[in-house]
C-alpha cells in the first residue's frame, strides 16, 4: 500500500531493498546472490541521488540487514504522574521523546521497555498496558531506510531518579497542555492522543495500525 506522505523513490528503494535482502537470503547460489546485491546497490544508488547522500555510505547500511527482511521495532514508555507525561532530551537533536529506542534481539518486549526508561530516564518502571502498535513510517517519521513498528507501553514509576544519559540530557515531566519541543519521529501527537485516551478510559482496547 503506498503511503502518500512518502516520496515515489522512496517507496520503491524501500521495496528494492527489502526483496533484494530476502532474495539473497534464499540464494541458491553465488549468482544469484550477487545479482540480488546488485538490486541492493540500485537501491542505494536512488536513495543517494535523491536525497544528496553517499552511494557508498547508503549501500554499507543497507547492506548490514541480513535474512528475511522484517520491520524494526521501537518501544516506547509512557510514564504519566500528577505532574505529566515523563520526557527525555534526546542529545542527537536537543527535541522531546518519550524513553525508548529500537528493540534487541532476545530481550522480552515488556523488559525491553523497562529497560530503556532505566537508561535514558533514571527512573525504574512496572510495565501496565500496551497502548498501541503503530506504522511508524505512516506517523511523522522522517526520510529512513527501513520500516518500522513503534510499540507504546504504560508504565507506573516504581523507584529511581532523574537521570541523563550518554543519548539524553535532560529528563522531566510535563503537562500534555504544555509539551517542550517534541521529536516527531520518536513520539508524536497522535500517540500522546492514544496515551491521553487510555489514561480517561482504562478499559480502552490497544490501537494499531
């Protein structure tokens, strides 16, 4: 399905990518296996030229996904208290987000979670609810290479304290009227809609896309 807020090239770059990573995972021999690298390599190639990028650098990322290719998958918590919706700064880009960041391979999706408030955040949390399970290309995201899936967690504060990290450099609560500058790609006005909806109705079902 194509996604307007997206450009033509991407889709497709996106879609040459992806098959070419699942062709050469199922490659039955050499050949076949370099002429899905080199779908690959066209792939960056329209990536670069449309976005002013580097072939090379583009094809090295795109290059590193290996097997099936599958979305990525970002987590989020969101921890509401009295005093609002717990935010960090993130260091890349001096915006808002609510703690998280891509998943790891072997951990449990609600460990996960806990685990990157921990980090970014310096507060300890119990994992509630899933709020919801979105399309994070189709929500603000910005120009990337892969798809993604941001899942959303509620969260209750259990023990901790603030405390930045390598990524953040700050950490605070605020009211929903009354939000710093937000990362779009990381959390948006629709999930703080959903979030803000579950808090009024805690027998709302999970969202997704």
């Amino acid at each position: 399905m194509s996604d307007s807020s997206l450009p033509r090239w991407l889709e497709w770059a996106r879609e040459i990518q992806a098959l070419a990573q699942t062709g050469e995972a199922f490659a039955q021999s050499g050949y076949d296996a370099q002429r899905w690298r080199r779908l690959t390599a066209i792939a960056a190639e329209i990536v670069a030229e449309h976005a002013g990028l580097d072939a090379g650098a583009v094809s090295e990322v795109l290059v590193a996904a290996h097997g099936y290719a599958t979305p990525k998958v970002d987590v989020r918590g969101a921890v509401v208290t009295e005093a609002g919706i717990l935010l960090v700064q993130e260091r890349s880009d001096s915006l808002w987000t609510m703690p998280g960041g891509w998943a790891d391979v072997g951990d449990p999706p609600a460990a996960m979670v806990a685990r990157e408030v921990r980090e970014e955040s310096g507060y300890e949390v119990a994992v509630r609810k899933v709020i919801g399970v979105f399309d994070a290309n189709r929500s603000g995201r910005p120009l990337d290479l892969f798809h993604a899936y941001k899942i959303v967690f509620l969260c209750d504060i259990v023990g901790g304290a603030p405390r930045p990290s390598d990524e953040t450099s700050d950490v605070g609560f605020f009211p929903f009227d009354a939000l710093p500058p937000l990362s779009p790609a990381r959390t948006n006005e629709r999930h703080l809609a959903e979030i803000r909806a579950h808090l009024a109705d805690p027998q709302r079902p999970a969202a997704f896309d």
